[in-house]
C-alpha cells in the first residue's frame, strides 16, 4: 500500500482525497446546509496554489471555488498575470457554504482544515497565495492574531504539520473585499485595493519564476 501510494500522480491523490476520505462529510454542522462540497478546481501540478475562505452561494451551487462575483475579480487577476485557472489549482479553507456567508468558526475549520492540508501535500505547490485574513492566518500557523496589513507584503513558509511539504506563501487580499472598496469608489476611479494585490500577486510569481 505503501509503495502503491508512493507512485499516485496528484490528481489521483486528490481524487482519492475528495472520495474516500471527504466523501459525503458530516463532520461539522456546515453539512446540513450545504448543497455541494467544494473541494477545489484547477491543475493538480500546480506549482501556484490560491487559497480562500470559504464557498459562497454561486460555489455551493455549483460546487466549484470561485465562480461568482469574487472569482470573476480571481481570474481577472489571473488573466493580468498571463495566467489561466487551469494552470493554478484553486481551494478553500472550508470546504462547504457557512450560512448567509458569514465567517468560518473554529470547529469547522478545525475539522475541514486538514483537508486542505492534505490538498496541499497531494499538489506540493512551490508557492501558495491565501486571500484574505483567514486563509493567511491558518496557513501561517502560529496562533499569532494578525492584521491583512500585517501579513501582505512579504512572503512567509508554509509548513506542513507533519514536515511533509514546504512551500513559499503570500497573503493578499480576498477579492470579496476589494470588490466591496471598488464600489465605495467614484465610478471609473483607479482601486487602490485593486493595485495592492496585483503588486503582491506580482511578488510571488517573480518569486515561483525565480527559484
Ligand atoms: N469566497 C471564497 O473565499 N471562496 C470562494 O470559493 C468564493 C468566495
């Protein structure tokens, strides 16, 4: 079983991931009303890894990461970047819709966020992007309470619990919140908020470009 596992491409160790050890989840209370499970969408290769928060109502839907209106302002950046969704792989903390999008609690993330830890040894990504606080507090993983502003700008490690990934990791804004400043603007005003994620987005693929 050992050697077997050994030699599983990714996709398979995420196909495996997604049916035999998530399947129809019931670990915490976000399951009983859910209508899908969004496990993640995009290249199992992936040397760039993006991670948000948690569905919305368009990904419950339709049980794919970020297709409504924060993953249209996702792959537009994507698509500034020269980059398709199909070249990054695409995943959330929680893995099923909180009620009226309100923010992940700590039982759920603690029992869905192995999940993506093991997404990420399965895809072993040399650079992963968190959007938004709760992604880049997770994956920095030292308990340490931290502003957005804090933790953009530079890059951190990510590290498995059990050592068994490293990866370079960036946090940036969530689209969701640059979305909200957009409209809070002048119709045709340059984003500020826009601008900050583009320069970090920027940062860590002339980082993945370089290493
Ligand atoms: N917001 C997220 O954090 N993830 C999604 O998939 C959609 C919106």
């Amino acid at each position: 079983m050992r050697d077997q596992a050994r030699t599983w491409s990714a996709a398979e160790k995420l196909d495996y991931l997604r049916r035999k050890n998530l399947g129809n989840c019931q670990r915490c209370k976000l399951a009983g009303s859910r209508t899908n499970i969004v496990f993640g969408v995009g290249n199992p290769e992936a040397e760039l890894m993006f991670i948000g928060e948690a569905p919305g109502f368009d990904e419950d839907r339709e049980g794919v990461p970020f297709v409504g209106a924060a993953g249209r302002k996702l792959t537009q950046w994507l698509g500034r970047l020269s980059l398709t969704r199909d070249q990054v792989y695409i995943a959330n903390v929680l893995k099923c819709r909180p009620p009226n999008n309100r923010d992940p609690e700590p039982d759920e993330v603690e029992r869905c966020s192995p999940f993506l830890r093991a997404q990420i040894r399965a895809i072993a990504p040399r650079v992963i992007v968190a959007l938004g606080r709760h992604a880049g507090m997770l994956l920095l993983g030292d308990g340490h309470e931290r502003t957005l502003r804090e933790m953009r700008g530079r890059s951190w490690a990510y590290r498995d619990p059990g050592g068994a990934h490293e990866a370079l990791l960036y946090v940036t804004y969530h689209p969701s919140y640059v979305i909200r400043r957009e409209r809070e603007l002048p119709p045709g005003q340059r984003n500020p908020a826009d601008d900050t994620v583009m320069a970090d987005l920027q940062q860590a693929l002339q980082k993945l470009r370089s290493v």
